[in-house]
C-alpha cells in the first residue's frame, strides 16, 4: 500500500470526526479541586511553618522569655506534625485539625504576638539603617491566623451542602385558623 491510500484510509476528516470524549463527571471535578486544594494547602503550610521558624530564631536571639518562647515553639512543633499529616491523611481532616488547633488557642497566639512583637520593638538597636537593611519584624502569628481564614474559606467550598438539611420550612400555621373547625363533607349515599 502506498502511503497516500494509508493516509486516505486511516485519516480522520475533521469536518465529519466525532469525539468520544464525556464531559467530565462530577467526582472528577471534585477529584481535581481536591487536588488543587492539597497542593496550594501544603505550599501555604509551609510558609506559614518558615515564617514561624523566622520569628522563632529572632525571638531566641533578642532573648525572648523563656515561657513565651516555648509556648510558641510548641505551637511551631504541633504545625510541623500536622503538615507531616498531609501525606497521609485527607487534606480537608488536616484543614479542619488545623483550623480547631488555632481556634483553641487564639487568646495565646494574640498575647503571643503582643508581646513578641512588642520585646522586638523595644530591643531594636538605633542605628541608621540604610538601603535593604531592616529592623526584623515578626510576622509568623499574624500569617498563620490568615492562612486559619484561608482553610475556614476553603472549607466552606470544598464541603458539599448536605442532603439530610431541611432547606424548606413550612410556614407557620396562623392563630386564626386553629380554631377552625374541620369540615367533613360526607359523599352522597350510593344507590
């Protein structure tokens, strides 16, 4: 056979050809928005992790107290164990573990980021900073309450509305009407 019969035979015309492809379902949707979730959840976490590290080295050298640091290093810690969940566990769990964790101790990450950021202030050293030279700032505590309201946002997207929930209230029986009789209409006698 020569080619140009092969062409003629195996090519497809693209005025007549017709695709097999479905649409996608909605499983796979949710698959690939699950997928996307993850992904920007494990970059986020660990930015929120480094920021985290950040602050706590700075603290460490400005000589941060001792309990205060400790406190933050454990949050730090816990953080670290709950992104090592990622791997193994469903994203929206480690989501929902996160969001619980910070919600639980909100009041501690605010007196935390008080007072850390208040020591650093008050330890600055007054020099003339020029170009690219900055005091440090602390910005760990604040990143991770915003990636908190990240989660809690994605959440809210990624679960779907459930089908047990009433969406539908009748609506309330007026006071007039319950005292009206029923009316019993008795159909004809049959002959």
């Amino acid at each position: 056979m020569s080619i140009d019969r092969l062409i003629s035979k195996y090519a497809i015309d693209p005025d007549i050809a017709t695709t097999n492809v479905l649409p996608p379902s909605e499983n796979d949707i949710h698959k690939q928005k699950m997928a996307a979730f993850a992904h920007e959840l494990r970059d986020k976490f660990r930015l929120v992790i480094a920021e985290l590290e950040g602050d706590l080295l700075t603290l460490r050298y400005r000589q941060f107290d001792k309990d205060m640091f400790g406190t933050l290093r454990d949050i730090w810690n816990k953080l670290i164990k709950m992104n090592k969940e990622l791997g193994t566990h469903n994203p929206l769990e480690v989501a929902h573990e996160v969001v619980e964790y910070v919600r639980g101790i909100k009041q501690v990450i605010d007196n935390i980021e008080f007072l850390a950021k208040r020591h650093v202030e008050s330890t600055n050293v007054d020099t003339r900073l020029t170009g690219r030279m900055r005091h440090p700032k602390l910005r760990g505590l604040s990143t991770l309450l915003r990636f908190v309201e990240f989660l809690e946002d994605e959440i809210r997207k990624m679960t779907p509305p459930s089908t047990t929930q009433k969406t539908w209230k009748p609506p309330a029986m007026p006071k007039d009407l319950e005292q009206v009789p029923s009316l019993s209409i008795k159909p004809p006698p049959m002959v």
